[in-house]
C-alpha cells in the first residue's frame, strides 16, 4: 500500500497545471473532494490561472442579446459557439431574473453584469451558476421636489491590484430653480466595491457633463482595468464642440 501511495503522490505545482485545464463543470464537482482542493478553487490566484487558460482556447463563445418583440417585448441572453455555426445557440435560463427586459452591461472574466429595466444590477457567472444581487446605490428619496433624478449610467470593471470587481453609477439629477424654468444640472458618483458589498460616494472633482450617454448603442469600452466612454466639450455658445474619450480607472478611481 505505501509504495502505491509513492506512485500516486504528485507535487502540487503540477496538480494545479493539471486541474486549470478542467472544465468549470468539474471543478465544482471536485470541490466536495477534500477541503484543500475546495481552499483551491476558491483562491483567486488559481481561478485567475484557470481563466486565463480558458481564454486562451481557439473556441471562442459569444453572447448575444435577442429581443423578441412578436407579442409582449422581452430580451433574452444567448451562447453561441461561433466554430459550431450561428444555428448552435443556447438560451441561458435566468431564473433570478423575474423581469422580461435584461441587458448585457459589460462582462468580465466570464463575470456578467445585467440590468434590468427597473435599474437592478445582477452579477452572473454562467459557467457556475451563480448570481449576486447587487444592493441598491444610496437613493434620494427625501430629496425635495424641485430636484429630478435621470437614468443613471453604470460601469463594470475589474482591480487587478486588488482583485475587485466594481461598478460605477454615474447619476444625473437637476434642481429646478423656483419661480423660474431655469434649472441647474448636477452629476453625482457612486461605486460599488464587490468585497465589501456596498457603495460610497466619490468626490472626483471632474465634469461629468462632456460625457455622452446615447443609450444601449453607446461605444462604451473597458480595457485593462480603465473604462471608456465617448464624450464631447462644448467650446463656445455657438456649437462648436471637441470630441474626446473619458477614461475612468477602476484601481485609482479617476476619470481623465
């Protein structure tokens, strides 16, 4: 017994390079295994190691948003393996999602951000069917009724210094000015830190106004840890404006 015991022994570098090629699938079944491999697959280093392995693979899947607006509009969220042809899509079960209308934010490391018509925000990993509702950003419920709240804008984004996810909410809102139909616009920013499950609000002493938010079309971008957005300044009275990119980094919490 003790010389098969020799033979079955493997180093654990060579276990790990061995258990990153595993599909997600039976990584979750061989969690029960023992308490070590559970400690494994829940370190952040090894399932950064097991992504980007995946990643690398030649049989990339998308995701695609399908509307049907046939009978009663709704949007569904699809898989599709483009090697295996564009009839090969499968439709994700969304059960925690009891609206019809979802959109695709942003994904990220096999991580995807939906929001709903109603603003709630849901981070879902697919391939381990899990989900997290994520807490509302701190309302304004007892504003005074002069001030009116726009649809906020979100983005999702990754810390690779402190192995993060984040959400940022950029929200609008204006103080109609009394006795007058003059109002003063004002943009306040929110963001959500995934390790500590809450919001606070940031002081980033920038003009959020150059930004554009044309909606679900928008050239939004994140890369690398900074995220993009189109944005325009208005140079003088008459229109003429300069058309720039807004960055925002997710480690440093600053737009430029």
């Amino acid at each position: 017994m003790g010389r098969l015991r020799s033979y079955s022994y493997l180093p654990q570098d060579l276990l790990e390079e061995i258990l990153t090629r595993l599909p997600v699938i039976s990584i979750i079944r061989f969690k029960c295994v023992n308490k070590s491999w559970y400690n494994l697959f829940e370190n952040h280093t090894f399932i950064a190691k097991h992504h980007r392995h995946h990643s690398s693979q030649k049989n990339p899947s998308l995701l695609v948003e399908v509307e049907d607006s046939t009978t009663i509009p709704q949007r569904s969220v699809m898989s599709l393996h483009l090697a295996d042809g564009l009839d090969s899509g499968v439709s994700l079960d969304m059960p925690f999602i009891p609206e019809r209308l979802v959109y695709i934010s942003d994904c990220i490391n096999g991580i995807i951000c939906l929001r709903e018509l109603s603003s709630r925000l849901v981070l879902w990993n697919p391939a381990v069917r899990e989900y997290k509702v994520i807490p509302n950003p701190p309302s304004h419920v007892h504003s005074p009724s002069n001030v009116c709240y726009d649809y906020p804008t979100f983005a999702f984004g990754y810390d690779h210094i402190s192995n993060d996810y984040k959400l940022v909410q950029i929200g609008t809102y204006s103080t109609v000015l009394y006795d007058s139909i003059d109002q003063i616009l004002h943009q306040v920013v929110h963001i959500y830190t995934l390790s500590t499950d809450s919001w606070r609000q940031i002081d980033t002493g920038f003009d959020h106004s150059i930004l554009n938010f044309p909606g679900e079309c928008s050239n939004n971008l994140y890369l690398n840890g900074v995220y993009h957005w189109p944005g325009c300044i208005i140079l003088d009275k008459h229109g003429q404006h300069c058309e720039v990119i807004v960055c925002f980094d997710m480690r440093t919490k600053c737009f430029k």
